[in-house]
C-alpha cells in the first residue's frame, strides 16, 4: 500500500474550489488541514509566512504547489490535503503559473513524511496520473490515483536520456569534470522538509540511472543549513526563488524549474559533471 494513503483521507480533498489569489488557494489547502486534524490555524499562517519570505518556490511542477512550513507546535501529526481549484491562479512562479493544484503538508517532524513524499513525487512525476488528478471528479478518484501503486514505475523516471546511461556502463564512471568532485549535492527549499525532497527524489532516480548513486550522496535542507554545508558539496540544486536568497555560495547554483523533470536535473548534472 502507498505511504500516502496514511496521510490523506477523502475528507481532506476537495474539488472545484474558488480562489481568488494564490493566498486564498493556500489558506483553503491549509484549512482542509486544520478540519482533518492535522494542524492549529496558526499552521496555515506559517505556510503564508514562508512564501512571503521566500516566494512561490512551493511551485513546484507546472500547476502544482506544494505548500508546507516547518514542524512546529501548530502540528498535531503529519498529513497532507489536496485542492483542485475551480479556476487557476498565478503565484509568479514563472513557467510554472498558473497553478490548479494546491496540496498542503504538514510534518510532525523534520524525516517521518519523507517517504510519502517520495512516493507522492512520483505521482506528480508521472504524466498520466498527473493528468488523472486533474480530471478526477470525486474525492475517492483523487485518492485512488495518489495512493494505488503504478504497474510499473513512473513514466517521467524511465525517461533519462539513453546516452546518459552509457556514462556509467560498465561500472566506469567519469567525474572528473572541471573540479574533483566530493560526492555531495544539496537540494533546497525554504524548511528543508517539503519541496527539498520532491527534487532530492528526482535527482537520485536520475543519478541511478546514470549509474553513479553509489558515489553520491543528496541532501535534502533548507536556505539557513545550505549556507554552512555548501562547501561540502558540488552544487546546489534548488529554484529561482531560493536562488536568489541564498546568495553566492562559493559553488554552482542550478536552478531547476519543474522539481519532477528528470530531464531538467539531466542538464544541470551535465553541466557540471564531464558526460
């Protein structure tokens, strides 16, 4: 059974929601947590803080945001709860605006959700049960779609270039590159707890296609954490909005648009790694 179907019940789905702005789609995913248990109200507030703070990088994929603010006391237990908007609304998020999904998180604590939302990735990953959410019409069809297991593995995480995988045939693995690598990538998001590890998961399925998730290590942490361990790493993963808070960081920063596109993440580790 999906990790997720733990974390989300039917109650805390709701379709054809009216919105008028990115701030009210929030508040109606975080209020589907408060009435499911999940959260105080004060939860739903922070949610809104850390966008103001640090923009729509809850943006995640096109038409899709994942809001989400650290555990804190507002948290009663981890759960998640999903809004289809009866109209899209912008965020500013770039390329991917204007957005009809709202999915809101909240983690009791910094690692217990980690596999659902690798699970949950998935799902936002694969082509068509991204399009099955958007066309569900009950609550019970959103939730079969987020938490019945595929018959095979996503779509998006089979589509790493080919010649990709030649890098590592045989067990030969160039990272050579212009600098010798350390093995370490950071992915960030403002908390460290929610959208980190929806491109953390998508950086190791393009890392083990290549061959190469034995040499590296992904870690998953937010803007405050990234600044001390940045010099550890290789690069940075993260999106324009982070990008622009963190600074220099004395290592390439890859801005990556679409947290589930392998095919983005393939380009930054292509321009950083000699493939």
């Amino acid at each position: 059974m999906s990790k997720l179907s733990s974390l989300i019940s039917t109650d805390a789905v709701q379709l054809y929601v009216p919105a008028e702005d990115w701030r009210s789609a929030v508040i109606a995913a975080g209020d589907l947590l408060v009435q499911t248990g999940a959260t105080e109200p004060e939860y739903t507030d922070s949610m809104l803080a850390t966008i103001d703070e640090h923009g729509p990088y809850i943006v995640i994929a096109p038409g899709f945001a994942l809001a989400h603010a650290r555990p804190d006391a507002s948290v009663k237990r981890t759960g998640l709860s999903f809004v289809r908007l009866a109209n899209p609304v912008e965020f500013d998020a770039g390329a991917n605006d204007p957005v009809t999904i709202v999915m809101g998180m909240a983690a009791a604590d910094s690692t217990a959700h980690q596999q659902a939302l690798a699970t949950l990735a998935g799902v936002i990953g694969d082509p068509v049960r991204r399009a099955a959410l958007d066309t569900a019409n009950t609550p019970e069809a959103v939730l079969e779609v987020l938490t019945s297991d595929p018959a095979q593995a996503p779509a998006a995480a089979q589509s790493a270039p080919r010649h990709a995988a030649h890098a590592a045939d045989d067990g030969e693995v160039d990272l050579t590159g212009t600098v010798a690598s350390k093995g370490h990538i950071l992915t960030v998001c403002g908390n460290g707890v929610g959208t980190s590890i929806f491109l953390k998961n998508t950086l190791e399925q393009v890392l083990g296609k290549w061959g190469w998730a034995p040499y590296f290590t992904v870690e998953a942490t937010d803007t405050i954490s990234a600044k001390g361990k940045s010099k550890e790493a290789d690069l940075v993963l993260t999106s324009g909005a982070i990008a622009e808070s963190l600074g220099d960081l004395g290592v390439p920063v890859e801005i990556i648009g679409d947290f589930t596109s392998p095919q983005e993440i393939d380009g930054a580790l292509r321009r950083r790694y000699a493939v």
